[in-house]
C-alpha cells in the first residue's frame, strides 16, 4: 500500500463516507475492496469520496475493477464522487453512480 494512503470513515445512520487519500495503487485497492466488503450490509449506501488522492495508478484501477467484480460488491449501492470517480467503476453507465 502508498505510505501516505489513508481511508477517512464518516458513517451516519443510513450511509457511510469512504474519504480517499493519498496514492491510490493496488494494495490501496486491496484494502478500499476490504472496507466495502465489511461495511456493505450494515449501510444503505457507501459514498467513496476520490478528490482526496493526489494520483491513481493504472494498477490500483484494475485491482480494484476486476476484484470488485469478482468479489461481487453491492454497485448499485456505490456512490462515487470526485476527480477520478468514473475509473472506479467496472463498466461505466452500469451500477454505481457517479458524481
């Protein structure tokens, strides 16, 4: 993982705030996937918040793409905002919303 990556935890009562930063590569990916796949039952709705990141690694995408989808995550259920929030998704218009 990035030294300088961070996952910042902002839950309320229906959603949870996922606030990225730092590097973005894939053992940051790795454990984004993690925190998704923990939280995905317990809220409504998982925001993944991406301005925070100062890069996003080719690497880090198509870990957290083709793992994402392997992993079956709950896409419907993924909002995305930010500068690289239409990377995060495994087919873009399909599942996760983006803002």
């Amino acid at each position: 993982m990035a030294a300088n990556f961070k996952i910042m935890r902002h839950p309320n009562s229906e959603n949870l705030h996922l606030r990225l930063m730092g590097d973005f590569d894939g053992a940051s990916a790795m454990e984004l996937l993690n925190v998704i796949e923990d939280c995905a039952d317990s809220f409504q709705r998982i925001f993944v918040h991406t301005a925070g990141l100062s890069s996003f690694l080719p690497f880090g995408e198509d870990v957290f793409v083709k793992q994402g989808m392997a992993a079956r995550l709950p896409w419907r259920n993924l909002v995305f905002t930010g500068d690289y929030s239409d990377r995060m998704a495994p087919v873009q218009g399909r599942g996760p919303t983006y803002h």
